[in-house]
C-alpha cells in the first residue's frame, strides 16, 4: 500500500487565506448590497508602469522571431536581471554580489518554502510567532513538530489546542525528549509585551526564521537588534534565513534593508527578495533569493570505511543551485526583461510613489482604529498594521464581528500563530476611498 506524508494531516484543511476569502464570499452572497471593504489578503491594487509593461511588450514581440526566439533559460536566472540586482539592490548600500550568488525565482514564498530541502530534519528551527504562515507550515511537512517552549503571549494566555480549532494550523506538541532533541520548531513569541522583539532562545537553534520588516505585525529590527542575531548565528553556526520582502516600505533610519549591510552576515543568512510588492508583480511572479558563497558548513557522511573521511565542508550556495536546477526550470525571458526594467529611472519614480501610497492608506486605517480606541502596530515601515482585539474576543470572533457590523475584511491573527491570538492584521494595499471610508 503507498503511503503518504501524514504531516499534511497536521495542517488545517484550508490555508488562512482561502478562509479569509470563503467567509468574505458568504457575506457578498448574504449581503449583495452592502459594500465591503477588503483589507485582509495582501495584494496590491496599483498597476504595473507602462515602461515595465511596454518592456514586457518588446518581449513578447521578440519571440516571433527567429533570430530574437528564446526558449530555455538558464534556471538561476539572466545576468541582465541579476547584474540590475546587484547594483541597484547591494552595491547602493555597500554590498558586493557575484552574480552566481543571485537566484531568481517565481515568487519568495516558493523560496522560503523550498529552502528547507537542503536542511535535514534533524535540526532545531526558530520561527517568530506570529509569522507568515509558510515558514511553518513547511516545516510541520518535512516532519517537524512544535516543542514545547513559552509559546503563549501573556496577554491572551490561550491554549493550544484552542487555537486549532480557529487557525489554519493544527498545532502538535512534542516533548523535549532525549529521542527528539535534535529535531522541532521553536516559536518565538512575539508580542506588545516584548515589543515583538524576538528573544534568543534557550535551546540553540540550527535554523532561524527572521521576516522584517514583519508581516504580519508590520514591526522592524534596528540595526543593533538584528546584529545581536547575527553574532548569534556565527557563535553557534547556525543559519539565518530573512525574509525582506518589504524592504523597500522602510522609511525610518537605522533599520536595515538587507542582512548583509550586518558585518559577517554573508557567513550566515541567505535572504529572499521579491518585485511582488515593491513593482506590483503579484500577477507577473519574479523574486530572488541570495546565497552567499561564504556560506557553508560541515556535514557527516556515512562510514564506508574507517580510512574514508566522514565530514567535508559544502558550500550552501552550491547545494541550492544543484536544488534550483534540479526542480526548476527558471523565470520566463519576458517575466525577466518586465523586472529589468523595473531598476529604470521613469519605473522607480512611479514605484516609489506606489509605495508611499500604500504606507500613507496604512498610515490612514491605523489613525481610524486607533481614534476609535484600539491599540494598533506597524504601519510605519510596513503597509501592514497589526491591531489588538478588544478583550474578551477571540481573533475570528473580531474578523466576524467588524465583517457584519461596518463590512470590513482583515486577517485573523491567530492564523499566524499562537501569539497571534487577540491581534488582527490590516492591509494599506488597498484602495484611498476604501482607507478614508472606513467608518469604526
């Protein structure tokens, strides 16, 4: 009899969003004359430059040629793109990239999730919490469970198996055991409490999921903060995976846009990047992610003999090359050429004025929520804002609550985790009237 990965059975029969967007679906066939406001799922509503959408045009023309035809790419991506990347990218803030240190991708949440094939399952992964929820979910798939650590916030205090029954993962405890202790998540809380600051934890971890500027909270790291994470990381050996898919919203001083702008950070993070929300490529998908070469670590083999070497040191950079070219087939040439174009000087004065829009509509539903007696987040560095419920409420409960009583759509904290338990995250990607309209 086949048998399946019965991890999968430890996940919610459906993803956050897809709930989000089931719910909404069965208010509008309720209420077909009521207006809702969509402020969960995060995509972008501005479009594309017509520079970028008239590069893509030329490259599209180019394949009803022969002589301009392009089948087949290379899989890590074209030097055109990645040689934009690099200068516009790193180079502006005194990074230096080889090219074959630059993947490109369909989109960072395949990166984020496919990384976790070069890591065995026996190590010990870090994951803030709340946190987007395909850095966890994967890793409940390749066999990991949750360990029991201090994954409660103070505030809501809820138990686990609560938040099974409303968020989109169905959590599994697992003893520290001695059989188990090389292998298991740790949730880093999260929270108003410690500023959603992420503590060290206590059990070193071999993995460290770290997203800033956050989603979901909308929340950074200074400088200083995410340095503590680095030294961290080379102390023990272990690796950094960061997540700056919102690098481009930060307006603030001192935080960094990439992990690398930390001394010694190429030895230990790999970093995913995205044109989704900083070029409106949500529709087109094109992402990178960066694998420095001075990355690597020691492996065991196993024994052939007792003459035969059993540890050698692997260069990260080029297992996940061999991982890239072996499942993917790489980003089309015209996907390519529309994010070229993106490093243009007429696509970033319209990009960069995209984003501000998005921050000041964010900027806009934290002012109302917060006049109306909420504590909000983020918001700042961020196009989200991570609101805290009322008391006595869970997470669905307010998603319900503001959906029949003022038509608003946002996103259930706890489907980020368990510390989202009591938060609600809110998204600027949506339209000024939708912003200004919002009546609390």
């Amino acid at each position: 009899m086949i048998k399946l990965n019965k991890n999968f059975l430890k996940l919610q029969d459906n993803y956050l969003f897809s709930e989000v967007n089931k719910k909404m679906r069965q208010y509008k066939e309720k209420n077909p004359n009521k207006k809702i406001i969509n402020l969960g799922i995060g995509d972008v509503t501005r479009p594309i430059p017509k520079i970028i959408v008239e590069t893509i045009k030329m490259a599209c023309d180019e394949m009803k040629e022969s002589a301009t035809f392009r089948g087949y790419g290379p899989e890590q991506g074209y030097d055109f793109l990645k040689e934009k990347i690099i200068k516009y990218d790193y180079n502006i803030r005194g990074i230096n990239l080889d090219l074959d240190e630059v993947f490109i991708s369909d989109g960072s949440k395949c990166d984020v999730g496919n990384i976790v094939d070069l890591f065995a399952k026996e190590n010990i992964v870090a994951i803030t919490d709340p946190v987007y929820p395909v850095y966890l979910d994967t890793n409940i798939i390749a066999g990991r469970n949750i360990l029991k650590e201090e994954i409660t916030s103070n505030s809501s205090k809820l138990k686990l198996n609560n938040i099974k029954k409303e968020g989109h993962i169905a959590f599994e405890l697992q003893e520290d055991t001695e059989k188990n202790k090389l292998s298991g998540i740790i949730l880093m809380p999260c929270n108003k409490e410690n500023n959603f600051i992420p503590k060290i934890p206590s059990k070193i971890p071999d993995i460290i999921y770290l997203c800033y500027p956050n989603n979901p909270t909308g929340t950074v790291l200074n400088k200083k903060e995410l340095k503590k994470w680095v030294d961290y990381a080379k102390e023990n050996e272990s690796i950094i995976l960061f997540d700056s898919a919102y690098e481009a919203y930060i307006t603030e001083e001192n935080i960094p846009h990439s992990i690398y702008e930390i001394e010694g950070a190429k030895e230990v993070a790999i970093e995913f990047r995205s044109f989704s929300k900083t070029a409106g490529f949500t529709g087109l998908r094109c992402a990178y992610t960066i694998v420095p070469k001075e990355l690597k670590r020691e492996i065991k083999l196993e024994e052939r003999d007792s003459s035969s070497r059993n540890n050698t040191i692997v260069s990260v950079n080029k297992i996940w090359n061999r991982r890239h070219c072996t499942k993917f087939n790489g980003v089309s040439y015209i996907t390519q050429r529309g994010a070229e174009a993106v490093y243009c000087e007429e696509a970033q004065k319209e990009l960069k004025e995209n984003i501000k829009y998005y921050l000041t509509n964010a900027k806009i539903i934290k002012e109302k929520f917060v006049n109306a007696g909420f504590n909000a987040y983020g918001g700042v560095n961020s196009p989200y804002v991570w609101l805290e419920v009322p008391k006595g409420k869970t997470s669905w409960e307010f998603f319900d609550d503001i959906l029949e009583k003022y038509g608003i759509v946002g996103t259930p904290g706890s489907g980020f985790g368990p510390n989202g338990e009591g938060y609600f995250r809110l998204t600027g990607f949506g339209k000024r009237e939708d912003a200004e309209s919002l009546v609390i």
